[in-house]
C-alpha cells in the first residue's frame, strides 16, 4: 500500500509493467546497433611466433576456410566456454552449440575446443 503504484487496480499495474519493459527493451535495441555502427572494426592483429605455429597446426586440421579471429576479448561464463584474448587465432568446429544456438560457435583454440560467441569472431 505503500508504493506509488499500490493504489493501481493489478491489470493496470501489470500493463503499466509491460509498457516499460517494452520501452526499455526498445531503448537497449537501439543502443546495441548504436554501439555496433560506432566501434571501430577490429584490425588483423600481428602473432608472434609460438601463435604462428599454433596457426599452422590449425590449418593442416582444419584447413584455411575455417580460421576465425577473435575480434575482442571472450570471458568464458558457462561450462565449456573459452576465454580467449583479442587477436588469437581458432579453427570453427560447429557453427552452433549444443542446444542448436547459432550465437555460440564450438571453436578449437589450438589445444582446448569450447564454445564462444559468434559475434566476437571474424574470418582470418
């Protein structure tokens, strides 16, 4: 009874509920393609030597067609996600997870293989 909207009858108070997190749904949509639109796309980063041979064994696994670069730093979350730094280098394995998601992709980093998003890798 307390609370500004405790007067509201509840089928308002739930619209009223719905109507902001639409509103808020739409205003986190609009800066995502903001933020999208105005960071710069990443540059192929230069390896260094023990990166070039990890390169190479990814190649001879994998072949050239499925090497990925990992456009910025991943922290591994869930169970059998990576944590990769910006720039590495992996071979894609599946271009899906488990639960048939499209957004987690099943990478092999040179050694460990998990998942990561797709949308922090570009074709190297």
């Amino acid at each position: 009874s307390q609370m500004p909207h405790g007067h509201m009858p509840l089928p308002s108070f739930w619209k009223m509920v719905e109507d902001t997190l639409q509103q808020s749904g739409a205003q986190l949509q609009t800066f995502c393609q903001t933020f999208e639109t105005v960071t710069p796309s990443p540059v192929t980063q230069p390896l260094n030597p023990a990166e070039e041979r990890k390169v190479l064994s990814l190649v001879s696994k994998h072949g050239p067609d499925k090497l990925y670069q990992v456009t910025s730093n991943i922290s591994g979350s869930k169970d059998l996600d990576l944590t990769l730094q910006r720039g590495q280098i992996v071979a894609l394995l599946q271009s899906v997870d488990t639960k048939g998601n499209t957004n987690r992709w099943l990478v092999d980093a040179g050694g460990p293989r998990g998942f990561v998003p797709a949308g922090k890798l570009q074709p190297y």
